[in-house]
C-alpha cells in the first residue's frame, strides 16, 4: 500500500467537495449572511491550501493501480476528511458552536442518515441549510463515485474504489469502463432530482424548498429546512410526490439504465426489485388498515394510506422524513417500521440498510438448508428472481449479516453507558448504522440528538459513516492484517 499516493487522491476529492461549497457561498451572499459567506470562502481557501501543499510535498509518490485494500483506506480516509472540512462553515459561522455537534451533522448528512443536533432548524441561516441537504445529495450516490466520474485519474482502481462505497454486495457493470458505469449513474441521479424539483414546485414550493427536499428525497437522507420536516406542508400532493421519489431512489439506478436501454422486461423480472415493492406494498397496506381500525384522525382509506405509505417508504428507503409522529400510532404499526428498519433499500440504490438482496438470499438460503435436512442428496440452487447467486456473494452476505448484527449490539453497548433506557440505545444504534435518522423513544421523529454526550457523538459519526460504507470497507482498517505487509 502506498499511503502516500492514496492520501493525494484523497486530497482532490476534498477540492472536488469544497468547489460545491461556492453554491451555499453564493446563497449566503445573495441573502446577506456575509458571516457564513466567509465562512465558506475560507473554508474553500483552506481546502484548496491542504490539497495544494499535499499534492506538491507528494508529486514523487509513484502512481499505481490500486488493490481492494488501498480502495478500503482511500474511501474511509476520504469520507472522514469530507465531514471534517465541511463541517467548518457551521463552527466557524457560530451556527453550531461545538465542533463536535458540527462534524456530527455533516457526516451524518454525507451519509444520508438525517440525524440532527438541530433544535431550531428554521433560525438557521438559508446557506447552512442549503449545505446541510447539498451534503446529502453528494453523499447519496457517492463522492468516490462522483470523482471516478468527473476526473479520469484513477485508471483500473476505480473499480476497486467504486466497490468499496457502492451500497450492495456487488457493482453492477453495464458498460466496460467504471468511469462510463459512474458518470451514467450521476446522470441518471441528476435528471430524476431536476423532475422532482419541477414537481414539487408546482405543489406550492419555492426553489429553495424544492432543491433541499430533493436533496434529501433521492440521496434518501431526510435533512428538512422544516422543524415539521415534509408535515410542515401539510399537502397531499407533496407527501404523494416526496413518496414516490423515495421509492424511486430505494431501487437499484442500473434499474433504470435497463428501462433506457429498452430492456423493461429485465427490470420486472428483477428478483430483488419484485421483492422490495411488495414488501413496501404489504406494510404500506397492512398500517393503512391499522390505523383506520385505530381512527384518531386516520378514519378514510385514502388518508389512511397517505400517511402509511409516506412512512413506510421513508422508513425501507432509510430516507428519515416525517409527516406525523409515529411514535403514536397503534403498537403493530409501529412494530412494521421496526421491522422496515432492518430491510432498507435495494442494492445500489441510494439507501442504507442490511438491503432486500441480502434479506431474499438469506431467506432462501434458510430454506434450502430445510430442504437439505429433508433431502439430503437433493441439490437446490438459491436464485433471487432469474439470477443465480454464487456461492461467493453466499459466503459474503451471510458474514455481512453477522457483522451488522454485531455491529448494533456492541453500538447499543456503548450507547447506553451514557444512561438512555433500552428502547433509545437499541434504536440509536439500529438507526445510525442503517443510515435511517429518526427511531423511537428519545430519537423519535420530534426529537434530536443533541441530548447525547461527545463522546457518543462521535462514536456515532463512526457508526453512520461505516453503515454508509456497507461496514467491510472500514472494519476492514480496525483488523492488524490490514497494516501487515
């Protein structure tokens, strides 16, 4: 491994992030806010400084095609310094004093999980807003995946780069080169945020609201400029636009690069794609009749839905917005979305979660061991839909379970030694590592994360920024064969 080399790539990525810092800046000049204008400015000036002077003191680093395991300490190396410089604006502009609570809200909007400190969202400035739902959209379909698209300086490793962020237990190629696979899967990312966009402003919303929405909708992370989030519209026609673009954004994208190419058929005979529309159909339909039987407020099936369907896709596409408090619906409901927050979305969509593949494939999996046990000589091969799942994708999911579940348990561990009862720890950690946001009892859809100590604060910057990494790439980094030659 050549640290040297890899710190330098890591470096022009932080210039690529902070480039988009001079949207906010522009906003804040535009507003007024000369404060957080500065703020942005010398943030930018400051990155660009690091980049320079690295990039400079390493030029003699030699060039190399890059391994899996320098792909593993690139990605976490450079996600780390994302959070870190963008989380400057907001301390030094004084609108998060703490830099803690700072780093906290920047990596958890890079990471698309939609926890916040925030207590007063709307007395925030307009720009720190913007940055705040921009870090999403970067963050949601990759900022190792943008860089591999836009600059082509990363030759064959770019596929081990894009494999080691890629939400999924493997990188769909539908062209040759990794650069083309990212740069279409940017493009296709971008159209569908401008159709949104246009949408949800013919429902009433200003370009502002419309572009930080989308933000959070397609990367599905869930930041609002809205203390009520999405509720605060009070509108049946953004709650069905912001749910269908949720569900859009928890499909796999080279779903639609098929649907492009003229391959429909494909797209419906996808396995896991089959999968996650009726599992979010099933739930939608079975809180729908939940909570007609329960009535407060919920007593038509039209409204019913609006409301179940809404919560069921921000909960499987780990997306985090809110247009009521669950936390008050009837028990079995309640129960689903905690169910949901074990699934997420599909793979190589936008959202967090264990994802449906894995889930399929381990079920299947526990069903041909049963018939195993029943037909010892029988020979069962595990498909998910028309795919035929190797062997080796087996091996890597069943241990991706087992480091997930262990992953939550030891996070709840460590959480709960700052005093939360049993129902917040456990779903703090759940919520944080599945990149989801809100969860039940203290992290409810009314409340934030600011209660929490440092030093849990931190710990869960880890925790979201491993989910997001799908939990190999920087586990991979804490085990000593890493640093063995």
């Amino acid at each position: 491994m050549n640290p040297f080399y890899i710190l330098r790539l890591s470096a022009i990525i932080q210039v690529v992030v902070s480039a988009f810092m001079i949207i906010p800046a522009g906003i804040a000049a535009s507003a007024g806010e000369m404060l957080e204008f500065y703020s942005f400015l010398g943030t930018i000036l400051l990155v660009w400084i690091f980049a320079s002077v690295y990039i400079l003191v390493t030029r003699r680093a030699p060039n190399r095609v890059l391994s899996s395991r320098d792909g593993f300490f690139f990605v976490t190396s450079s996600w780390i310094l994302a959070a870190g410089f963008g989380a400057i604006p907001m301390w030094i502009s004084g609108t998060i004093p703490s830099y803690t609570d700072a780093y906290f809200e920047i990596m958890s909007g890079f990471t698309t999980t939609g926890a916040s400190i925030l207590t007063d969202i709307e007395a925030l400035p307009r720009s720190i807003l913007f940055w705040r739902s921009l870090t999403h959209w970067l963050g949601g379909m990759g900022i190792v995946v943008l860089v591999v698209a836009l600059i082509p300086l990363l030759g064959a490793g770019g596929t081990k780069l894009v494999g080691a962020e890629s939400p999924g237990p493997s990188v769909d190629k539908f062209t040759p080169k990794i650069r083309n696979n990212a740069l279409i899967l940017w493009l296709i990312y971008l159209g569908l945020s401008v159709i949104e966009i246009i949408l949800l402003m013919l429902g009433g919303m200003d370009l502002f609201d419309a572009s930080t929405h989308t933000f959070g909708t397609m990367a599905t992370g869930g930041f609002s400029p809205k203390a009520a989030s999405v509720g605060h519209y009070n509108s049946a026609y953004i709650d069905a636009i912001i749910t269908i673009f949720m569900v859009l954004a928890g499909c796999n994208f080279a779903l639609y690069y098929k649907a492009m190419s003229g391959k429909l058929r494909d797209v419906f005979r996808d396995g896991e794609f089959r999968a996650y529309l009726g599992i979010f159909f099933i739930v939608a339909i079975l809180i729908s009749i939940n909570l007609m039987l329960k009535g407060d407020g919920y007593d038509t099936p039209g409204r019913a839905f609006r409301y179940a369907s809404f919560q069921t896709a921000t909960i499987i596409t780990t997306t985090g917005y809110a247009t009521c408090d669950f936390e008050l619906w009837p028990n079995f409901s309640k129960v689903l979305l905690f169910f949901l927050m074990f699934i997420g979305g599909c793979s190589g969509s936008t959202g967090g979660g264990i994802k449906v593949i894995r889930i399929v494939t381990v079920a299947k999996l526990a069903l041909n061991n049963i018939k195993y046990m029943l037909h010892p000589r029988g020979v069962f091969s595990l498909k998910v839909g028309n795919t035929q799942i190797r062997k080796e994708v087996v091996y890597t999911i069943a241990g991706f379970f087992g480091l997930y579940i262990f992953t939550i348990l030891f996070s709840t561990i460590v959480v709960s030694t700052c005093g939360t009862d049993i129902e917040t720890s456990l779903t703090t950690a759940l919520v944080t590592v599945g990149n989801i946001g809100p969860g039940f009892g203290k992290i409810g859809p009314t409340e934030n994360y600011f209660f929490f100590p440092g030093y849990i604060k931190w710990f869960l910057s880890l925790a979201m920024m491993a989910g997001r990494l799908e939990l190999f790439t920087v586990f991979a980094l804490l085990t000593p064969q890493f640093w063995r030659k």
